[in-house]
C-alpha cells in the first residue's frame, strides 16, 4: 500500500478532524477481514457473502495491495466458487451451518457480487498488467452471461438477482436495481463487446423511470414481458438495497444515461435539502419515508449530492458521518455494510479513484 495514501484525509470539513480513508480501511481489516482474506459480517452469525468479497476485492485495489488482493481471491475462488471462478458462479453466503460445520450456508449466486468481481479482476489486469484476471474474468462474465441474464420482450437482456428459479414470477422477473452500477456495466461493455453489458447499460433510464415514480429507487421490482412493470412479491420499499441506487449514481460519469438516472432518483435529493434525516425506509409507491437511516446511508448519498451541486445537504450528512465515527476503532460502529457503504462513498470523495465515461477505473496511484 502505497505511503501517500495515509497522507490523504477525508473530504469532509477538515475543521472536524475527519478520518482518512486510510484509518477507515484498517478499521474494516481489523474488524471485518481475518487472515485468510475473508470479509466477515460479525452481527450475522460471522457469515461471508460474496458481496463482502467483491467489495473487499475492489478496496484492495484501491489501495495497492495486490498481496491482500490475492489472499481475498483466492478465498473466494477456494470456498465459494469450488476453486475457479471461471468456471463457477460463487454462492453467495457462507459461515458455520446449525451442526457446526464451517461450508456454503446456500447454493445460489448473487449476481451484483459476481459483476463486481469480474469488473474489479479486468481492473486489476489493466492497472497492475497482469493478464490472469482478465482470464478469470472473462470466464466469469459466461458464466454470469449464461445463468443470470435473461431476455424479456420489450426489455432485451436483463440481469437477474441470481441464479436461483425463484426470481422468475409470473410473466416477468424480479430485478433489484442496486445491483446494476452505471459504471461497472459501462466498464463491462469496453472490455467484452460481444456480451449483454451496452444494451442492458443502455435500458437503465427506462428502468430506472418505471421504478421511481417519486424519485425513490426501491430493493426489488418486476420487469414484465412486452415492456411493463410491477411490484415485487417482497414489496415496493426502499432500504438496504436501494440505498446503493444513489451511491453508484452519484459516482458515475455524467453521461445521457446517468443524468436520466440522476433525475429518476431525485426524490432523495429533495428531501435531504428540506433538512430531514436520511430515511431508512421509503414507500416508493407514495415517497412516504420511516426510521432514520444508519451512517453508511449518509455517505452513501455524498457523491449523489455533490453529482447534483447540493453543498449544504452533503455538509448536514458529513457532519451526521463524523458524529458516528470512532476513532479508537477506526470504524463506524460495529456494522460490516456501513463501512463498506463509507469505504466506497468516502474513496471516490477524496479522489482516490474515478470512473472515465467508458466505465474504466482510474486510480490514484496509477500511472499516466
């Protein structure tokens, strides 16, 4: 990891004493990582999910160290994907079942973990030069082609959550929007032409407008055949899942495509900028808001709001993130996704990485 980065400090009012991205990353290591490069969630019985190891993937790049990059994927190919990711979809949960035994805790994928991985292992081979990934990767990218996109009349190719036959209802599917990042499918579809990633890119604004109907993105919704929409069977709420919708909009180039997603989402905007508490819950079929959200939900809206020019609103939310921090822990609380949230959103907000209009990564200690 290279010395400079401990240098950097958070975007957030310096007058604060905010922590650096730096601090932030030890924190989640020392707290949410063993040895071994497994992501752990300690609240959920210790268990590792593929989404924990993409992203803990991705923060390794991000900070250069290809030692612990390595460690983390060859975890994930050992214990989630029978040991080639090329050739296996990783499952997507994995922790100590009820006899006892440490193993796979499910046999289905998850299809936003398995698009991260392949972006982050084609990143890998463009920044480090070391084509391996990209071999990896491109056997991923058949894999997630061949058993988590499907083709819907009026839609084209559409990304599924997963592998598993209980996302198809009725004459549709469900979706999870979160799970489509602008930029990683934007990436996906400059370095494999040949597959789904530009025409599903593409069909973003329309599906993000069918979701939104008040500015809101939702978990979960159902793309039907000949082009309709529909409610999800787990409901029209916003939350967890939906939270990422505005993180990965906000860091997206400003392209024809994210400025229509920008404008589908700005339901969220409004409401921050009245004062109100980030919700931890939005009714999206009426915009009516519940609970207040924890502090990864507030970083996760700092680049949306900067994307938009809201400079009050993201100063409100980076004082709210700052009150939450614990410097003796390096972390902010004991929750495995708020960090993660606050790694992605606090990285981009300090510069340590970008996203060009072809959805390649730029990183700090790249060179030109």
């Amino acid at each position: 990891m290279l010395i400079g980065l401990l240098l950097l400090s958070c975007s957030m009012d310096a007058r604060a004493g905010p922590p650096t991205w730096t601090n932030l990353w030890h924190g989640f290591q020392n707290h949410f990582m063993d040895t071994q490069g497994r992501v752990i969630d300690p609240l959920d019985g210790g268990i590792t999910t593929s989404e924990g190891q993409a992203y803990g993937l991705f923060f390794a790049l991000v900070a250069n160290d290809r030692v612990l990059f390595q460690r983390i994927l060859q975890w994930t190919q050992n214990n989630l994907a029978r040991g080639d990711l090329s050739r296996h979809l990783p499952i997507w949960r994995w922790g100590r079942a009820a006899d006892g035994h440490w193993g796979p805790l499910s046999s289905e994928s998850a299809s936003d973990a398995d698009l991260w991985l392949a972006y982050t292992l084609l990143s890998a081979a463009s920044l480090w030069h070391d084509p391996h990934y990209a071999t990896i990767a491109q056997g991923l990218l058949r894999q997630i082609e061949r058993h988590e996109v499907v083709h819907l009349n009026g839609w084209g190719p559409v990304l599924t959550p997963g592998d598993g036959p209980y996302w198809r209802v009725d004459d549709g599917f469900v979706v999870n929007p979160s799970y489509l990042p602008p930029f990683v499918l934007a990436g996906l579809a400059h370095w494999d032409r040949a597959g789904p990633w530009s025409a599903i890119y593409g069909g973003l604004p329309r599906l993000f407008t069918f979701a939104d109907p008040h500015g809101f993105a939702p978990d979960w919704f159902v793309l039907r055949n000949h082009g309709g929409f529909a409610v999800a069977p787990q409901g029209p709420e916003g939350s967890y899942n939906a939270i990422r919708c505005y993180l990965w909009a906000g860091m997206s180039a400003r392209d024809a495509v994210n400025l229509a997603i920008l404008h589908a989402l700005r339901g969220m905007a409004m409401l921050v900028e009245k004062g109100a508490p980030v919700p931890e819950q939005v009714d999206t079929l009426d915009g009516k808001t519940s609970g207040h959200g924890p502090p990864g939900f507030a970083a996760a809206l700092l680049p949306y709001l900067r994307q938009l020019g809201d400079t009050s609103a993201r100063e409100r939310l980076s004082d709210r993130i700052y009150a939450a921090w614990n410097p003796s822990e390096n972390r902010f609380g004991p929750h495995y996704y708020d960090n993660a949230l606050a790694l992605f959103a606090l990285g981009y907000m300090d510069g340590l990485y970008r996203f060009h209009a072809d959805g390649t990564l730029w990183v700090f200690w790249a060179k030109p």
